[in-house]
C-alpha cells in the first residue's frame, strides 16, 4: 500500500534527536531516510522542523534543499514566535508564491506560548489566503523541560472558529487528550488531525490504549476524511509503527488515513 507520512523530521544535525535516534537504533541519516521511504513504500513524507527555536521561517532553506534530492520530500517550515514581525510575514509569502512549502507548524509546549496568541494571528490569515495548512503541536512534549498546558488542544477552538478559511492539523490528535482533540475535529471544519508519536522508539508491544482512542476519534468524529496518518520519524521506527497504526485503525479507512487525506489536505498532486 503507498503511503504519505504527514509528519518526519529531517535535520540529521540536530543533537537531541540524533541522540535518541542512536539510543533506539533508528538510522537517522539522509540514507537511512532513504532505505526506509522505499522498504515502506512511502510516497511523500512531510519534513517538519526539528529546531524548536530557528527563526521563523525555521529550517526552510534545509528543507527545499533536501526536495530537490528527492522530490518525496514535502517541506513544513516552522514560525517562532519571537519572530513574528512584518519581515518574516513578507519571507514566508514568498515561499508560498513559489509553492516551495507545503505547511508551517507552530510549536507550543516547547515555546510558552498558547496557538491563540496574537502574534500568530497574520500568519494565521496569510496561510488560509494560500491554502496552506498550518500544523499545531499538541499533547505531551519531547523531553521534561517545557510546558504542556500550552500545548492542550482546546486553546485550538479560538482561532478555528476566528480564522474560519485556514487550515489547522492537529499534531499527535492531541495525546493524551485525544477526548479533547476529537471534539475540535468533530465541531470545527477546519480542523484535521494526524496520528503521530503515539508511542516511540522501536515498539514491540503497543499500549492498548492506542487502538482505543484511536478508534474513539474515528467514531466520535465519524470523520476518517479528517485524519492523516503521520509517524514522527526519527522519534518511532518507521516500519514498527506503520504496524502499529494499521492495526489500530479499521481496513475500510486505511487508503484514506495512510495515503488520499494528506494527499488532499496539503494539495501534494500526487
């Protein structure tokens, strides 16, 4: 089955990850990225910033550099939000008029700073007058130094409802407040989720609770058009948790959730 992972990471300089990467085995490499995009069959991946704290737009010059190597390769630049001023609003619509970004994401919980803020809002504006999705990380964080209650899911609700013609994709669908996650999918139609980091490493044994809420979002949205499936690569052996999500998910749903919703969501073409 070919398959979009709507959420990797690819910067092989980045120390924590790489770290973790070596910890759990993943081969965190460009060709290590390679041999697993093909043994997966994965035709698009969506390369997400890994640096929580480049400036806006983060990482963006290393990830359309890595498209032009492999066209399977998506870029998702990221907005910090201490660097939010006219400039940097004015850079990334360059970007989006030479459609060399597919998505920019936001990172609460690693920086203290809720999605409403108001420094976000022109981005906010700009990405929905392009098309572009925007990707908000929610749920727990990577690693004990940042604050979570920035990055629950409900604070959401306000720009979906303020910014009506944008986009939002849910990271994580808001794990562990998948209850919560689930209801802004479920009101607002602007509002996705992806599956990723539910678990990570190099899971044998997946916790129950996976499949559980999983399939709780799937029946309480009754919107599998509205989930991508996504993995976190290098956080989760890519292999392993396509398992994972295959098995959580019903068969019926699986051509839309692992490859037709992503297509569609980040107009991808393919």
């Amino acid at each position: 089955m070919d398959i979009i992972d709507a959420h990797i990471h690819t910067s092989f300089h980045h120390k924590e990850t790489m770290a973790f990467a070596k910890e759990h085995c993943i081969d965190f490499s460009w060709s290590g990225l390679q041999t697993s995009l093909q043994k997966y069959t994965i035709k698009a991946a969506l390369a997400i910033t890994t640096d929580t704290q480049a400036f806006t737009p983060g990482e963006s010059k290393m990830l359309i550099a890595q498209q032009k190597l492999d066209q399977r390769i998506f870029p998702v630049c990221a907005i910090h939000p201490e660097h939010t001023s006219e400039k940097d609003l004015h850079v990334l619509e360059q970007l989006f008029k030479d459609k060399s970004v597919y998505g920019i994401k936001i990172f609460p919980g690693y920086h203290p700073v809720y999605p409403s803020d108001k420094c976000y809002h022109p981005f906010y504006k700009l990405a929905g007058s392009y098309g572009i999705p925007v990707i908000i990380h929610t749920g727990d964080t990577f690693g004990s130094d940042h604050f979570v209650k920035y990055s629950h899911p409900l604070d959401i609700d306000e720009i979906a409802v303020t910014f009506r013609k944008t986009i939002f994709v849910l990271a994580h669908l808001g794990n562990p407040w998948v209850r919560d996650a689930a209801e802004l999918v479920y009101k607002n139609e602007n509002v996705y989720a992806d599956l990723s980091a539910f678990c990570i490493g190099h899971p044998q044994k997946p916790p129950r609770y996976i499949a559980k809420d999983i399939l709780f979002a799937l029946d309480y949205t009754n919107a599998p058009e509205k989930l991508v499936y996504g993995s976190d690569w290098p956080l989760v052996d890519m292999g392993a948790y396509i398992t994972i999500i295959k098995n959580a998910v019903p068969k019926k749903h699986h051509r839309a959730i692992f490859f037709e919703n992503a297509n569609r969501i980040f107009t991808l073409g393919l």
